[in-house]
C-alpha cells in the first residue's frame, strides 16, 4: 500500500513538472508565433480559427478517450470562461501585437500574477498568499522591468499606448477567467472542458472578426507561409499541448502558482528574439533571468495552506 502512494506521488509530481514545463516554454515561444501569424493575418479571424481547430482536436480527443461528455448545467462556466479566456485575452493580445513587439507584449502580460493575486485574496478563502509569494511576485516584477529597461532593441517609450492597455485588459481578463475556473462547475475532464472552452471561444472569436469587418478585407492569397506556420504552431503546441496542461493545472494548484508562467514567458520571448531575429542579447538578460528564476521558486514554494481543489463534475 505504501509502495502505491509513493508511486502515485511520484507520477504526479512529474505530470506537475511536464505540465509547468508546457506552459513555460510553449506559450513563451508563441508570442513570437503570433507576431508572425498577424503579418498576413486578420487578428481576431487569425486566433478564432486557431481556437476552434485547438479546441476541436482537444473535445474529440476527450470523446475517443471515453471521457464523458457535459452537461447543461455546465454551460454557463464553459460561455463564461471561453468568452474571458479567448474572446477577450487572446483577441486582444493578438490585435495589440501589431503595434507592439513580442517581447514587450510578453513582460505587459506579466501583470497577470498581480490580477490574480488580488482576485483570489478577495474571494477564495484556501488562497492567501503568504511572505515568500509577495517577496517573489516583487522580484519577478522588478526583474521583468530591469530586463525591458536595460535590453537593446526594445524601447518601452515606443510602446503604443493603447495597444499595451488592451494587452493589460486582456491579461485581467484571463486572469479572472483563471480564478473562476477553480470553483466553476464543469465536465470531469479537463480535456474535454479545455476544448470545449477553446471552441466557444473561437465562435465569439469569429463573430468580432465579421462584426469588425475582417472577413470582408481578407484575400487568403495574400497570406504568407510564416503566418500559415506561425498559425499551425499556435493551433498544435499553444493551444492542444499547452491549454490542455493549463486545465489541468488549474484542478491541481492555485491560479497564483501557475500564473507564474508570465515570469519565464518573456525570457523565452527574448531569447527566441535573439536566434531567430537576431536581437542583441545583453548581461542584463541574464541578471533579470536570475531575478525571475528566484521569484518562480519563491512563489511556488509559498507555504499555502490549501493548494488543491475539487475536481467539478
């Protein structure tokens, strides 16, 4: 009996490793990939075809594997979820990333950990955050600014202004969607909610891509193969692997803990700059990686008394 529980914790611990791992350096590199996509690309047209496609593949998965399906009573946090995590975060970062660089839109999304803290000290209860999680989340934060401040090739004063408030909207927004999700009533699976999630987004999605009238500008032979690429990349490795590896997280620690993701997303954003674009690479990269690094371990290792929810069914 022994024997099993270790082995259990085991297994999970390295499925909390490959999980934190996805969302780490996935959805660091698919700043990039959106920057690429939205070149040819209608934004809101561009992210709800890479929703719906994600989704599809995610809710078929869940159905061949036998997972069950949802139910009425469901729907309502699968709208409210889709809507906050997809209509609203994703179609405004993919809009703003036209006028903004992908790096800067990284480190602007990394006032996410800040959201959630702030909503989950409100209203969840088992989500106190203690010292060593404020002191991370500070350190993160400062590191964040010190590397932006201090790199070349990125100039902050540059920034559209409306652009990084709609990237910061959007980061408010799925950073409420994240907190409700952990006491939201839905399926059993997190597979089967993620894409579900992913499909009702990608409807409303499309929607604002004809209400802003990008359906009626678009020529499909103007799209150029990095785009097509930057999409397909988007729709397999941000959406399938690393959403899927998000629902599940969210069943499994608190939102603050995953949100930590925002730390390390701009650095593999600027990395991916420096090989692939060429930016320079500067000490201070390596001074604010230190300093984002530190404030991961100190967030996750915060001391929380209650770090797990139950599954909703």
């Amino acid at each position: 009996m022994l024997s099993s529980v270790v082995r259990g914790d085991a297994s999970h611990r390295v499925r909390m490793i490959l999980a934190f791992g996805a969302i780490y350096v996935i959805w660091g590199s698919t700043y990039l990939a959106i920057r690429y996509a939205v070149e040819t690309l209608p934004p809101f047209l561009m992210m709800g075809v890479r929703s719906l496609i994600g989704g599809g593949i995610l809710y078929l998965w869940s159905r061949a594997r036998g997972n069950g399906s949802f139910r009425i009573e469901h729907l309502p946090a699968l709208f409210t979820i889709g809507i906050s995590f997809f209509l609203v975060g994703h179609g405004l970062l993919a809009w703003a990333q036209q006028h903004v660089s992908s790096g800067i839109a990284a480190v602007l999304v990394a006032s996410e950990p800040l959201w959630i803290v702030t909503i989950e000290s409100l209203f969840l209860r088992d989500a106190r955050i203690h010292g060593k999680g404020v002191a991370g989340l500070v350190l993160g934060f400062a590191g964040l600014v010190y590397m932006i401040a201090s790199t070349k090739g990125i100039d902050p004063s540059g920034t559209d202004m409306l652009a990084s408030m709609a990237v910061v909207g959007g980061s408010l927004s799925w950073s409420g969607g994240a907190v409700y999700a952990r006491v939201a009533r839905l399926p059993r699976s997190p597979v089967l909610s993620a894409g579900m999630e992913l499909m009702i987004g990608g409807a409303f999605l499309l929607i604002a891509s004809y209400l802003f009238g990008e359906m009626d500008a678009f020529d499909i032979r103007s799209v150029s193969v990095r785009s097509m690429l930057g999409l397909g990349y988007l729709i397999l490795f941000g959406s399938v692997v690393a959403f899927s590896a998000y629902t599940w997280l969210l069943g499994h620690t608190s939102a603050t803990r995953i949100s930590t993701h925002t730390y390390v997303n701009p650095i593999i954003a600027l990395l991916l700059g420096w090989l692939v674009a060429g930016e320079p690479m500067t000490m201070a990269v390596g001074v604010a990686a230190a300093a984002i690094v530190g404030s991961v371990y100190l967030a996750l290792h915060d001391g929380q008394k209650s770090d797990t929810i139950t599954e909703s069914s």
